[in-house]
C-alpha cells in the first residue's frame, strides 16, 4: 500500500477515533477492529498477522514506538500515533 504521510496520518486518526469509542467496552471487539484494520491497511510485514508484533524487549523498536509501548498497560491503546522512521503507528498492547 502506498499512500503520503498526510494520508496515513488522517487514516490512523480515524481509526483512533473508531477504537477509542469501543476502547473501554469490549476489549475482544477493540482487538478485533485493530487486527482487521492492520491486516488490510498496515505497510508493516505484521499485517500477515493482524498487525501482531509478538513479544519484543527493550532495545529491539525505534526509541519512540518502544516508550510508546512500554508506557502502556496491558489492553491499552496509544492517546495519539506514534511517529518513528518507518512511518506513523498505533500501538494497542495485547500482553
């Protein structure tokens, strides 16, 4: 897929908005709307697995998407995207 910054950014906004809506009501409904939407939008090899990054330690990601991640406690979800090199993400952290 291959779009501008400007339109991944408006893209990841509004899914942002859609799973903050569900955020605090179904954590099942908001992981599935996360894994739907990285495996048919995602530029991430991840999307094969829904956008599934499996368990990674400190020093393995780009320094803001790894404080990103550690920040968040288990079922959360990023406030905003989190910008790195590789583009704009969202991080919704499962374990």
């Amino acid at each position: 897929i291959t779009r501008t910054k400007e339109e991944a950014i408006s893209e990841i906004n509004e899914l942002l908005e859609g799973l903050k809506q569900i955020e605090n009501e179904s954590s099942d409904e908001l992981e599935s709307m996360f894994r739907q939407f990285a495996t048919n939008e995602s530029d991430c090899s991840s999307r094969r697995d829904g956008g599934d990054l499996k368990m990674f330690g400190r020093g393995k990601m780009q320094p803001s998407f790894e404080k990103a991640s550690f920040s968040l406690k288990v079922g959360g979800l990023t406030n905003k995207y989190i910008e790195t090199a590789s583009g704009v993400h969202i991080i919704l952290r499962i374990k």
